[in-house]
C-alpha cells in the first residue's frame, strides 16, 4: 500500500510541474514585439548567474532552431576544461503565451519545464539579458563571443534595476576555443 502512495505523489508532482506555466521574477517584464525567427542560430554566453548544470563550463554557446511542430530546439554547449571534454544538452522551449512577448517555458528533462525570459535585446539582435523564473537565472548572451562594454554596462543597469545580483555573474571564458 505504502508503495502506491509514494508512486501516486510522485505522478501528482511531475504533473502539477509539468502544467505549470513559468513566468518570469515579480516586476520583470519579457521584452514585447519580440520576433522569434530574428531570435534563431547560435548566441555565445557572455555571463551567467552560476547554477549546477553550468558549474565550470567555458566556451558555453546556445543555439536555437525551428521544429516541425512549431517548438523551438534548443542546443547548449559548453566545455569542461577539468574533464577536457564538451558537454551538450538539447532541449525545447515553448512560448507561455502570444510568440509576440519574449515568455517562453524550455525543458531538458522530459516533462519539467523552467522559465526562459528574454527581458532586454537590441534592435539588430545581436544582445540579449535573459532571466529565468526567479532571480537566480540570468544571463547575458551575444551573436560573438565579445560583447562591447557599453552594451555589457546597458545590460547591467537593467539587471540591477530588476534586483538580479550581478555582483554574483560569472564571466564566461569564450577565447581560445578548446
């Protein structure tokens, strides 16, 4: 009997997780008029608020395409000069609302989805500051592997306006490619 309990509750959670819809932190605003199909190819990780799945990588890109059924592919790499080895991680990423707002849900693990909120890009999509569900995911991405101080500046203004601690990012090594 006891086993039936523990698989029901089980099942409960991974449904209540995989219907939930994740938002972006209180008083973060995704960016609007945003166009999904300028959004597409490969970003480099410029920095990141550091969390276990990235924990040490260098050289981390993401690259985004089109599927057939309408979902984005998300594609994460990264090297680990530890193990001297790549890690990848492919994904999709789902729009929580109008494709026209920059909310969408992604997911690497089957039916468990995190948030994945574009919140700042420029005009020619070449920058993006990106936040997850809370405070705790941010990143800041760019078509290179360098980022021009003025735009890094603008992209830590905004990040400190929304309450991200930026004095915890971790500035991703992207020279000398492994």
């Amino acid at each position: 009997m006891k086993l039936w309990h523990i698989t029901t509750g089980v099942m409960v959670m991974f449904t209540l997780a995989a219907c939930k819809s994740p938002t972006p932190p209180k008083g973060v605003k995704p960016v609007k008029d945003f166009n999904a199909s300028r959004y597409l190819g490969k970003w480099y990780e410029i920095a990141r608020l550091d969390y276990y799945f990235e924990r040490g990588l260098t050289h981390v890109t993401a690259e985004y395409s089109l599927k057939k059924d309408g979902t984005l592919r998300v594609l994460n790499r990264g090297f680990d000069p530890v193990k001297s080895t790549w890690k990848e991680s492919e994904g999709k990423a789902v729009f929580v609302g109008p494709e026209n707002i920059a909310a969408l849900k992604v997911s690497f693990f089957g039916p468990l989805y995190a948030g994945y909120n574009v919140i700042a890009i420029d005009p020619d999509y070449q920058y993006a500051l990106v936040s997850g569900q809370s405070r705790e995911y941010l990143w800041i991405l760019s078509r290179t592997p360098e980022i021009p101080m003025d735009i890094r500046i603008k992209y830590l203004e905004i990040a400190q306006e929304n309450g991200f601690p930026t004095n915890k990012l971790v500035w991703v090594k992207q020279d000398n490619q492994p």
